[in-house]
C-alpha cells in the first residue's frame, strides 16, 4: 500500500471486530454453546409493534426515502428537547438538539466543532475504545485520567492534566465499559472544572435508559448557561433496539451544531430517515416497553452481583456493575488478552480484556476483563459463572 494516513494506522483495530475472529474456525458442541459477552448492543429486533410501524413508514410515507435535514428531523428534534426539559428539569429547546447516525458519529461530529491535530482531550480510563480511535485518527491526543477502585474519575485530578491544548473532558454514564454510575456531585465538580478553564465538558449518555437511580442522574441542564459548556451526546440503539438503523443524538448550543451540520453533511448528508421515524415513534408510543426492558436489565445486573461469589471464592474481583457491564479482575498471571482468547477454547466465553480499554501496557488493563451481560438472561448468567469458575491457568 503506497500511502497511508499515519494517524489511522497508529490506532488499533476495531475491538469487537477483533475479538469476533477469535472465535473463527473454532467449533462449540451442542451441550456447550458459546457464551457471547462481547458486544454492548441489543441481538433482539425492535418490537413486534415498532417493527410494524416502520413496515408502513417505508410503505406510506415517500419522505422516508429522501434526503433529510442535516441536523435531523424537525420532529424528532422538538420530541428530545421537550422529553430532555421535562425528564431533566431543564431547558432545552429544539434548536439545541441534533441527530446523528448513531451516538458515535455525535461523538465524531462533537471533535470536529472542538478539536485541531494537536489538541488534547482527557479521558477517564477505563475508557470507551471508540472515542480513543477517533482522537487517534484526528492527531488529537488522548490525555488518560486514571480512576481509582471505584471506577469514578475525579475532577481534582483532572484539573492536573489540562494544559492550553486541552479542549474538552469526555465522561460516558452509566459507563461502559466499567458499568458504574457517576454520582451527581461528580458530574457537578466536572462541570465546574471545564467551565472555570473555557473547556467543553461532554457526557455520552448512551445507557441513560438504564440507569438504576429514579429522577433525573444530573441536574446539568438546569443551569440557564448548560450550553455553554455541556454537550451531551445519546443513543437509540440501545433503548428500542434500533442499532442498524443508526440513530443517535447531540444536545448543545445552537452555534456548535451550526459547526457540527458542516460535519455531518460532509459524511452522511442526512440521518437515517427511517431510523429517526422509528425513534420518534417509539418516544411516542413504547414508554411502558421500554421501562420493562430497563427492569429486565436491571434485574440482569443484580444477577451478576448475586453470582459474583462464587468468582470472588477463587481471587476474582467486581470492580464495576451496571447498564449494561461488569467489569472484573481476574486473578490469573496471564494478562487479559491473552486470557480473553484462550476463553474461547477452553469454556466456550467470548468476552474484551481490559486491554482494549486503557493504554498500552496498562498493568489496570491485563488484570480485567469486560462482561457486556446484557444479551443473558439469568440461566445465562449462571452459566457464565459456572465457566469462568472452572478456569485453570
């Protein structure tokens, strides 16, 4: 290959598509199936009655054919900033809202208004792996924010790393990968650190619907200036199961989303128009659903730390639990990639080790794993403990 962009080629490949070739060529018997935890995304179909709304979306409505407004459907739009005011106890009008082709690209479209080749952004780590390939890919440094046992960053410690380059700090909450909540006074003392330095502070809510706190997890929007340092980004993929129609969110001030249409139009011209028809639809109609499903989930973490001792008897440890993962401490001398791969083999468990989530030659990382739980149910569950108790390395 003649050329290449040397900031594609120093990130890593992408993660889950790496761990899925672990499991190429290798056979599962019937009465041990593989148990896939590797991936934080929804393996149902939508529902039955989104399903059939969406049916006549593509029979019915021409416009779900064509291109779109950059920013998103007007009404889609108008349906997050009354939910978000409402939901939040804020202010958020239509204007403020964006939607994206999956919460990814609202987390791209969020560096290009902020960040130059150059620039530094501070991410908590373990950090999402997503957000670290795109700052690669950019030439934006990815300034690592260590957290201690409780997987909770702190903005006093934050506040040592920002230097003149740096432009934004980035928190996911619920977390992935560590599953663990940020408490409201976390959020607050974040706030408070990007506004006193003129630095955007953005919150990936992509697991908000499954939080276990009732109420809103931060008052962030009721300050009447949120929009000059918050922007928030969010996902549908996970809450109506939507992740191949690829529609996600960015909620800021107005003048960033003027800058972040020039992105969007540039790579996708439009959102998914019969992604955001089903997302509107489903604001609309499945609120009784979707707080069944966040039960299920809920219900599906509580198993995790109801089964955990049977892990913890052999040197394990829960180091985070909740949305959708559990991230643990293995006690073996094998680091976490390794480990991870001889899973496959030898009890039939795909999972991500620790590895793919902070930097190279973290000691944090080789000794954890991450379990995306989300798609088990509780025999699931169980099962999964019954494998990992039976290693032996």
């Amino acid at each position: 290959m003649a050329l290449l962009n040397p900031n594609m080629a120093a990130t890593f490949p992408p993660p889950v598509m790496e761990a899925r070739r672990w499991i190429e060529g290798v056979a599962f018997p019937d009465d041990r199936p593989l148990i896939n935890v590797s991936q934080a995304a929804p393996v149902d179909p939508p529902p039955a009655e989104l399903r059939a709304a969406m049916a006549q979306f593509v029979m019915e409505d021409d416009a779900a054919h064509l291109y779109g407004p950059v920013l998103g459907l007007p009404e889609l739009r108008d349906q997050i900033a009354r939910d978000w005011s409402a939901g939040y106890g804020g202010t958020i009008a239509p204007e403020q809202v964006a939607i994206t082709s999956g919460c990814n690209q609202a987390f791209a479209a969020t560096i290009a208004t902020l960040a130059a080749p150059g620039d530094e952004v501070i991410l908590p780590t373990p950090w999402y792996f997503n957000h670290k390939m795109w700052l690669d890919m950019g030439g934006i440094t990815s300034v690592p924010l260590a957290t201690g046992a409780s997987l909770i960053p702190s903005a006093e410690d934050a506040a040592r790393l920002i230097t003149p380059k740096t432009r934004a700090i980035a928190l996911v909450s619920p977390n992935n990968p560590g599953g663990v909540e940020y408490p409201e006074a976390t959020l607050l003392a974040f706030r408070d650190l990007c506004r006193a330095h003129g630095i955007a502070l953005i919150v990936d809510e992509t697991y908000r619907d499954f939080d276990s706190r009732s109420g809103a997890p931060h008052p962030l929007f009721q300050d009447a200036g949120w929009d000059e340092t918050l922007i928030q980004l969010y996902s549908f993929s996970k809450a109506y199961r939507l992740t191949g129609h690829r529609v996600g969110a960015m909620i800021a001030h107005r003048d960033r989303l003027a800058e972040a249409e020039k992105f969007l139009d540039t790579v996708s011209i439009c959102p998914n128009q019969l992604g955001q028809r089903a997302a509107l639809w489903g604001m609309q109609n499945l609120g009784p659903w979707l707080a069944k499903q966040r039960l299920e989930i809920l219900g599906r973490a509580e198993a995790i730390r109801a089964g955990f001792p049977v892990l913890a008897d052999k040197g394990w440890q829960m180091e985070g639990c909740g949305a959708y993962f559990a991230w643990m401490a293995h006690p073996f001398d094998l680091p976490s990639d390794a480990l991870a791969q001889r899973m496959v083999a030898e009890i039939g468990v795909l999972c991500l080790p620790g590895t793919m989530f902070v930097p190279e030659g973290e000691a944090r990382g080789a000794k954890a794993l991450r379990i995306a739980f989300a798609n088990i149910d509780r025999d699931g569950i169980a099962q999964l403990y019954t494998r990992l108790a039976a290693l032996s390395l």
